[in-house]
C-alpha cells in the first residue's frame, strides 16, 4: 500500500504544472467540449507510458551492473536537481488561458489532444525516464502499486482539472496558490532527491 501512496505522490508532483497540455485541458473545460474525450485520452496516455517506462526498467535490469546502475542513478539526481530548480524559477505571470468559445470539431479534438500529449518531451521524461528508473529496484508487484498509484493521480488530476476549471480559473491565475502547490512539489521531490543521494553513497561505498 505505501508503495500505492508513492506512486500517486510522485505522479502527482510531476504532473500538477500548467504547460501546455493542462492549459489545453483547462480550456476544454470552460468550453464545455468533449471534456471526457480529451481527459480520458490525456489520462490512459499517461497510464501507458508510466507502465512502459517501468516494465522497461524491469526487462533492461538483468542488463544491469553496478556501474551502469550507478549512472541511472546520477542521471535520476540530476533530473530531480533539474525539477526542482524549475520550480523554484518558475513564474506564472505569463499564465495565459483562452476563454474564447471557439467550437472546435471531435476529430480535430482528438488529434490536438495526441499532439499536446506525445509530441511533449516532458512527458517522457516525466513517466518512461523518471518513473521507470526511480521504481527500478522495486520489486515487481511493488512496482505494480507505484504504477497504478501514479496512474491513478493522472485520471484524478485531469478529470478534475477538465471538470472543475469553470469554478478553479479564478484560482488558476492565482500566482500565491501556484506558489503554495510548487513548495509542496518543492519540499516532496528534495525528499526524493536526498533518497536518491543515499542510494548513490551507498553504491560508492
């Protein structure tokens, strides 16, 4: 169950920040078009490459020595050390979101989602790369519940955020309530990082 917990947590974490894809979610929202379409497509796209990246961790680890280990795991510190830092620079101010009705058709809805979706490269970075290589040493069913668990944050955070943005908007060009939800993703992921050093140490020792 903790690893469940983790799991939701982490993906949470990685996925509370307005880019590009939640803007385009949140305008769907207050549109009031295809709403479901567009957070269920956003949601199972992120359940696939959570799982991918995690059960290609699984398959690569028997190719793993120590030191290739070691490496995966300076590259998981650095890619923690990135985040953080992001957070901390980052700047609402431009947050800008289209209020315009603009009807927009079911197939152009569909491929503007895939396009916010995978043509982002934080996206994989986020789930293959981070996810996958952070639950690396789990074992399989652990790594099962930190999959599922950080699914299950995706369909929460996009349904949510798709349904809700009507009554969220005036708080989502809120600059303090952004600064109050980047210092938890802050604080959570310098944890991850300290747990990540101490794995690193111990491999050098």
């Amino acid at each position: 169950m903790n690893f469940l917990i983790l799991g939701f947590l982490t993906g949470l974490s990685l996925i509370l920040a307005i880019g590009a894809q939640n803007i385009f979610v949140i305008e769907q929202g207050l549109k009031k078009q295809h709403i479901f379409l567009v957070c269920l497509i956003c949601s199972i796209s992120d359940l696939i490459l959570i799982f991918l990246g995690i059960f290609l961790f699984e398959y690569f680890k028997s190719f793993f020595s120590n030191f290739v280990e070691l490496i995966f795991n300076i590259l998981l510190l650095v890619f923690l050390v990135y985040f953080i830092i992001s957070k901390l620079r980052i700047n609402y101010s431009d947050l800008k979101i289209n209020f315009e009705n603009n009807k927009i058709s079911l197939n152009n809805i569909i491929i503007k989602t895939l396009g916010f979706t995978y043509f982002n490269p934080h996206v994989y970075s986020d789930t293959v790369f981070f996810l996958g290589n952070f639950s690396k040493n789990f074992l399989i069913n652990q790594k099962i519940y930190f999959g599922i668990g950080a699914s299950s944050s995706s369909f929460l955070f996009f349904f949510f955020l798709g349904y809700m943005s009507k009554y969220l908007s005036k708080y989502l060009l809120n600059q303090k309530a952004w600064k109050a939800i980047n210092l938890f993703i802050i604080l959570f992921m310098s944890s991850l990082a300290i747990y990540v050093l101490l794995e690193i140490i111990n491999k050098l020792d």
